[in-house]
C-alpha cells in the first residue's frame, strides 16, 4: 500500500471513531416536578418530543411529593429548577431565603374540586369530616382552605389528611379513610364514575393563584444562566404543543398519567387548557395570593412585594428576540 493511501485508511478511521471519543455531553439540569397531573405537562411533552434533546440538555424528570419533601430538595440544593406550586416557597422567601425566585409560570388559576360519598351533599356538611389532600401546604391543601372559607367554613373546622398524591387521594376516599378528597383532573373525573359527586366545583371559583410555576434560585441563574434559558426555551416550545396539537398531548398523558380513556381525557383537556399559560407569564396576582395567604402567620409577608420574588429575564428575552412570535406565529 502506497504511503499516501495508507495515511488516507489512518485519517478515515480516526474520522470514524473520533466523534463518539470526543462527544460533548448535554447540559444536565437536576428537575422535579410535583404532581402527576395534567397542569404539570409541559417537561412531559418536552420529553417526549425531543425538544430536550433539540436544546442539548439532559432532564431527568423527577417526581417529588409537594409541600416540605419538595422544598427540602429546592433548599438544599437537590433541585436546580422545580415545577411546582408557589405556597412551597413563599414562605422560606418570606423568612429571608432571597435566593430562591419564580422563572415562569404554568397555571394561574386552581382548578381543583372537593369530591365526596353520597351522603356528604353540601361545603356546610364538610364540617367535621376529613378531607384529603396531597400535602399540607400544597395546591389542593391552598384551594381547600380558600373555597371552604367562601363557604363560611373555617380550616379548624375540618382534618386535613395528607395522602401524598391524586392517585393516593382518590385511594383513600375509596377506602374510607378520608371523607372527602380535592382532587383535578382526569383524577376527579374517575372519582366520578366510582359513584362519588362534587361538593365543591373548583373551576366555577376562578381562584387566582400561581398554582404552577417553573422555580430556581438566583445563585443559580448567576452561574448556569444559558442553560437554564435554553431549558425555558424548550418549555415555550412544549407548552405551544401542548395547546395546539391535541393528539400528541393525548399520547403524552395517557403514558405519563396511566390514563387510557380518550373521551376522559378530552374532557380534562378541555377543562384544565384554559387555566394554562401558553407563554409561561407569571401573574402578579397569583403570587401576592401566596403571600396574602401566610401573612396571617407571618405579617413579614405584608412587606414583600410579588414582583421582588419574580426573576423574568427569559421570558422578556423570549418576548424580545422574537422566539415567541417565531413558535406561535404573529398572530
């Protein structure tokens, strides 16, 4: 073999194996989110569309039960970027952790319902009785203390059993070990079909709260700023599918929530989209409800503005480099 084709045979093979060797791996983000629900969708749908991958990244999704397990993993580090309900971390921004802050937000208005037995017709009939949630303090715990107090009911006046999630809470009212449950769909819609009624319609209320938003800590944002920009930018794009092309959305969640029942699905659909933020705003109003709600506790909470808990750099950057316009068209 002449030297000149036996040096081409050396470069070629290099060329071959060279790109595996030196493959640069995806940015890792540590994520959690917080409830097997449809409002939690959008990491779903951006793993399942490859847009993740689109954006060189590598999210785990992981679940962690709302309330005190979640915030333990967002303090202490464990989470660099979390979906998850604002009442989780009002209250340590309230107590001086300014380092945690609001990136985006998901769903700005409850949806939930309160679900009983039979015999359990009216909110007046829930004094006394226990009523399930996923966690104290997490979104269900928030919409039953504020839709009961419409009702004259104070939260002394009922139990709040935490059951650790939709499927756990729709178990324990099956099994009797709860009264009432406050679940959202799909999960209130199968508590329907097993014979159970609403008490309470959550989406009649329309209470304004930042039920659903995308969270991070500044520490972190000063030091992996572009990549989280780039996580942002794959939520924008999921959230764009997640309104407009039903039938992926509906692959989404029967493989992420084990729900196989297209028309319940549809009817969940239709319910909880128009509670949804397709351009991941944050509504102002949503988080000074969080605070409104533990200043009675906790009167430093009358001093926070919501807009000092918000950092907004990538949705305005999204809004300014024309990235919004570009997914969604001018109109």
């Amino acid at each position: 073999m002449a030297l000149g084709q036996w040096l081409l045979s050396i470069l070629l093979t290099v060329l071959i194996f060279l790109p595996a060797s030196l493959t640069v791996a995806a940015d890792r983000i540590n994520f959690l989110y917080t409830a097997r629900v449809m409002s939690q969708a959008y990491p779903w749908i951006a793993q399942e569309a490859g847009l993740f991958k689109k954006y060189d990244l590598d999210v785990p999704l992981v679940f962690v039960t709302p309330g005190a397990p979640s915030a333990a993993a967002i303090l202490s580090g464990d989470s660099e970027v979390a979906q998850i309900g604002a009442a989780t971390i009002t209250r340590p921004y309230v107590l001086g952790n300014k380092d945690l802050v609001f990136i985006g937000g998901i769903k700005s208005l409850l949806t939930h319902s309160i679900i009983a037995k039979p015999d359990i017709k009216t909110p007046a009939q829930l004094k006394g009785k226990r009523i399930g949630v996923s966690r104290i303090g997490s979104n269900p715990h928030y919409f039953a203390v504020q839709a009961l107090r419409q009702f004259g009911i104070d939260s002394r006046e009922v139990s709040y059993i935490q059951a650790g999630g939709a499927p756990e809470t729709l178990a324990a009212l099956v099994a009797q070990g709860i009264d009432a449950a406050v679940l959202t769909v799909p999960t209130d819609a199968q508590a329907l079909r097993l014979g159970y009624h609403y008490v309470v319609y959550g989406p009649d209320l329309k209470i304004a709260y930042a039920a659903t938003t995308f969270v991070s800590r500044r520490s972190i944002l000063a030091k992996r700023g572009p990549v989280i920009g780039r996580f942002m930018r794959a939520m924008a794009e999921a959230a764009k599918i997640m309104h407009t092309d039903t039938n992926f959305t509906y692959k989404v969640m029967e493989k992420y929530l084990r729900v196989d029942d297209r028309k319940l699905l549809e009817a969940s659909y239709n319910v909880e989209i128009k509670a949804l933020e397709p351009r991941l705003a944050m509504k102002l109003e949503g988080l000074q409800s969080a605070l409104d709600e533990i200043a009675p506790t906790e009167p430093r909470a009358k001093a926070v503005k919501p807009q000092e808990m918000l950092d907004s750099r990538y949705l305005d950057e999204m809004e300014k480099s024309g990235f919004f316009e570009q997914i969604w068209g001018r109109k």
